[in-house]
C-alpha cells in the first residue's frame, strides 16, 4: 500500500499566518468601516430631510395669524426631530406670505448642522490635513393650508417670520 505524507514545513514559517492576519485586518477593518461611515452620513441626511418636512407640514397646517409663536413651535418640532448625530445644529422657519393680495403662500423649513466623520478624524490622526466635518444642509417648502385655492402666483421672498 502506497502512504503518502505530507510535507514538513521549514521552521522557519512557524508565525507567517498571525503575522498576516496581524497587518491584514487593519485594512480589513478600514475598508469596511468607510461604507458604514458613509451609509451613516447619508442615513443622517435622510432623518434631517424627514424632519424639516414633518416641521413644515406641521407648520402649514397651523391657523391664522402666522406669528412668532407658530414660528418658534415650529423650530422646536425640527429641532427635536433632528438627528443626534448633527452637531450645532440650527433651523431656521420662514413664512413666504407678502405681495399681491391672492398670492400664493407657503412655509419654508431650514435645518443644517455639521456631520463628523470618523474616517477623517482616522486621517488626522495619522498626519493627515483635512477637516473632519461635513456640513448637512435640508430644507423644503409646503404651501399654506388655510388659503383659498385660487392663489396661484407666488409671494414675494420671506417675508414676516423668521425664527432664529
């Protein structure tokens, strides 16, 4: 009967495969850490852009007289439906409401804030030059609720409210 053995191995390369797993899975780890990092940056774009537009449409749907108040409610919905990920962030309610008598009227809802990456602050660590924060920017328009549906021509630019 014909036995086959293996071949020895040198003595030589005893710790060739921890010292490959050892400079691979940095790597490894990186390249799968930018997808996330990035899917994360957009997943936290998508939740702004949700909730400028839920502030808006709480914000047409809010009766007569379009006063400070209204405006403030309004900034605070968005502010408390914005991510926890942005960073300083700020949103800003504007009331589209002067001009022809029968214009067209709508509230516009502005949020933005700052986004960092954690890949940057990798790069800066390592030495490198660049800034580790990407600015995220969302706003949308709905138009007003309680006016009559013959207004087609828009209004004139902001105009009365404008909450800080």
């Amino acid at each position: 009967m014909l036995s086959v053995t293996a071949p020895k191995r040198p003595w030589g390369s005893r710790g060739q495969s921890l010292v490959e797993i050892a400079l691979i899975t940095p790597l490894v780890l990186v390249a799968l850490y930018i997808p996330a990092d990035f899917g994360i940056a957009m997943f936290t774009g998508h939740l702004t852009q949700n909730a400028v537009r839920e502030a808006a449409r709480i914000g047409v749907s809010t009766k007569d007289p379009f006063d400070s108040a209204a405006s403030t409610a309004i900034k605070n919905e968005a502010i408390n439906r914005l991510p926890a990920r942005l960073v300083s962030p700020t949103v800003t309610v504007k009331y589209f409401a002067g001009g022809s008598p029968n214009c067209l009227q709508f509230v516009e809802v502005d949020a933005q804030g700052d986004y960092q990456y954690f890949l940057y602050q990798l790069i800066r660590l390592f030495g490198g030059t660049t800034s580790n924060t990407h600015q995220i920017r969302r706003a949308t328009q709905m138009r007003y609720e309680f006016q009559p549906l013959t207004n087609a021509t828009l209004c004139t630019p902001p105009a009365t409210i404008t909450a800080p």
